[in-house]
C-alpha cells in the first residue's frame, strides 16, 4: 500500500474529535438523541431507545449537555418534560409553536390584532388575496414581523369562523385585478363597522389557534397535549 493510501485510510478510521473521550453509555445516548434530528426527544424516550439504566442515561444527560453536544430545548406540549437535542439542530416548529408563540405561549394579542388588521384590509379592498394583505401590510408596516403563511393562516382560521368567505376570482368586475381562478376573500356579512359576533368556532381555542391545520389527534401538536383545549373543557358554561 502506498503512502498516500495509508494516510487516506488512517484519515478514515480518525474518530470524531467532538466524541472523543466520551464513554459507551454517552456514546449511545448521544446517538439517540441526535437520531431525532430537529424534533429532539423525551427523557423518558431516550431512555426507553438507549436500553441502559435510567440513573446512568441521566447523568450521560448531564455529561453531554456539558460538553456542549446537546441542549434543552422548550417545547409547546409540556414545558414539565425535558427534551432534548442535539446542538447542531434548531427547534422545529412543531416543538416551539413557530411566530405564533412567544416564550412558549400562545401569543393571543398577535393574533387577534392581525385578524382585526386583515378584516379590515379586507373591508377597504372588498375582495384581495393572501398576498395582497400581505403587502398591504407591508408597505404600510402596519403589523411587525408578518409572513405572507402567517397572513394565510389566520384567513383559514377567519374562514372557519365564518367571519370571511374563500373565494375565487372571475376576473370580472371587483376581481378585474386578480388572476381568473386566484384564491380570494370577501367578508362574510355585515358591516365590519357595525357590532361584532363571536363565531362558533372562536368560543374555543382552536378558533383563533393558527395551527389547527396541522393539528391531529396523535400528531405532535393535538388537542391531547394543548393546555389550552383541556383548559376550556373544565369551563362550566
């Protein structure tokens, strides 16, 4: 074998310098925890996959939140359980909440402040698309931090709440501006200036939630793990 061959295979077989010095049981929850990617994982789950004893995969824990191989990370679910991830990786949405949370919570003033806005624009424009709110709101900097999803989805929810309806263009008349067949939204009734009604859908969370969309009953985010649902069942109306 030549030289440079040795040298290639020994460059092969070199370990990784940021598992170096890590014993087996860390080694094996390390890999556990990295396994889930940007999902990160439960105490509970790491220990059930690493198959070692519990007391030992906590002090592994321990070890390599140190050592500076994995984190903590919150989660919208159940702020009691840690979880934990590898460093390389960023919470997924489905753990934080995405824009919609702030700090781990529901961030219930943003939301109801951009559907008032876009129920308005809505009012002013008669009929308009996701992303003619979107600029509108843009241009006018009317609401901080707001993505053409975020304006989306709380149109979904606004449509649930029967407080608009989805439309499509025609190309005619109030849609001569928007693309034939374009996804568009009018109000629903009324003035939007007259008395305002709660809609069946916002006398519960899921109302105003703007992630019922991914929301399923065994999935990450589901009413089995939302405070906010088990809160408004124990309300005696």
């Amino acid at each position: 074998m030549s030289r440079s061959s040795e040298a290639a295979a020994m460059k092969r077989k070199r370990p990784d310098s940021s598992t170096q010095g890590l014993v087996d049981a860390e080694l094996v929850v390390l890999n556990v925890v990295k396994s889930k990617k940007n999902l990160g994982v439960w105490v509970a789950d790491v220990k059930k996959e690493a198959n070692i004893a519990p007391a030992l995969v906590d002090k592994c824990l321990t070890s390599l939140v140190k050592k500076n191989l994995i984190k903590k990370v919150p989660t919208i679910q159940n702020k009691a359980k840690k979880h934990y991830m590898a460093v390389e990786y960023e919470p997924s949405e489905e753990l934080t909440g995405g824009a919609w949370y702030s700090e781990g919570k529901l961030d219930k003033e943003f939301i109801t402040v951009l559907r008032e806005t876009c129920l308005k624009v809505i009012g002013m424009m008669k009929v308009a698309t996701v992303e003619g709110i979107h600029d509108f709101l843009k241009k006018r900097k009317v609401v901080e931090c707001c993505t053409s999803q975020q304006v989306g989805e709380i149109l979904n929810s606004m449509v649930l709440d029967d407080a608009i309806i989805e439309v499509k263009s025609t190309g005619l008349g109030e849609y001569h501006s928007i693309p034939i067949g374009s996804v568009c939204y009018r109000i629903a009734v009324g003035d939007i200036s007259g008395p305002k009604t709660i809609g069946p859908m916002a006398s519960i969370p899921c109302g105003a939630c703007p992630r019922i969309s991914v929301c399923t009953p065994d999935g990450i985010i589901s009413p089995k793990t939302c405070v906010y649902y088990t809160k408004w069942l124990n309300i005696e109306f």
